[in-house]
C-alpha cells in the first residue's frame, strides 16, 4: 500500500490540533480562574448537569461527559458538594449508585460564569475561525472524534 505524503497545509492542520488540545483549555481555564475563581473543569461538570434530564447524572455517566476518570469526577464532585453547587444522591434506579444534581446555587454560579466562559471560547477559538464553515468544521471534528 502507498501512502500519499501529507500536503503543507495538512502537515500545518496535524501539528497545529495537538497545541490547539492543550493550549485552549488551558486559555479558557485561566481565564475561569482570574475572572470567576470557578477552574474549567467545575464550570464543564456544572453546564453538564444543567442539561441533563432533572438535572442529574451518574457519576459515571459525568466522569465520562467531562472526560475524567470516575477518581477525577469523585474529587472534583467533592470540591462542588462542599461549595453547595452539588449533591450526590443515591440512585433512583440502582440503590448501589450515586447521582450527581445540580443545586439551584449551582445553576446560579453556572449562570454567573457564563459571560466569562462566552467571551473566553469567543476570544481563543471562534474569533480565529473568520471565513471557515463552523458547521462544517464541527461535523468534521465529531466524525473524527467518533471514529474511535
């Protein structure tokens, strides 16, 4: 099998996602921290929540739509709890499970940060992206995502 060399513009696209993967959260995260005190991560665990049906999610399930491990979802779930921003229930469902919900001061911190959070994505990633089909863009990155 032959394979085709990458173009200049392709080798540029392939360099350039890794620094975008670890730069942008870090951008994002700094600005969180400096203007809000809420670090990346907890505003991601609590828009997850806030979308969720009734507002809750297992820890799992969470862990896994914050692409953390069920330790790192634990820790960071503790950090909320004691700040009133969540609580952990049992499970309706399964007695053995543990629920994450957003509390009402929950949503309010979520609703605080979202201006910050807004401009910060406006202001790293889509002020860059002046003349490229986002929607496109999106589909492409998702379908790579899902390829796994």
């Amino acid at each position: 099998m032959t394979t085709r060399p990458l173009t200049p513009d392709e080798d540029a696209l392939v360099r350039a996602l890794p620094r975008l993967m670890y730069a942008l959260p870090r951008a994002i995260d700094a600005d969180m921290v400096r203007e809000q005190q809420l670090p990346l991560i907890e505003w991601t665990v609590l828009m997850r929540l806030s979308e969720a049906p009734r507002r809750r999610m297992r820890m799992g399930e969470l862990a896994t739509a914050c692409e953390l491990s069920l330790s790192g979802m634990t820790r960071i779930a503790g950090v909320l709890e004691k700040n009133g921003l969540i609580e952990r229930v049992r499970s309706d469902e399964d007695a053995r499970g543990w629920n994450a919900v957003i509390t009402d001061a929950g949503l309010a911190r979520l609703e605080r940060a979202w201006p910050t959070n807004l401009a910060s994505v406006r202001r790293h990633l889509l002020d860059h992206l002046d003349g490229i089909d986002v929607a496109r863009l999106a589909r492409a990155i998702e379908n790579v995502a899902l390829a796994d």
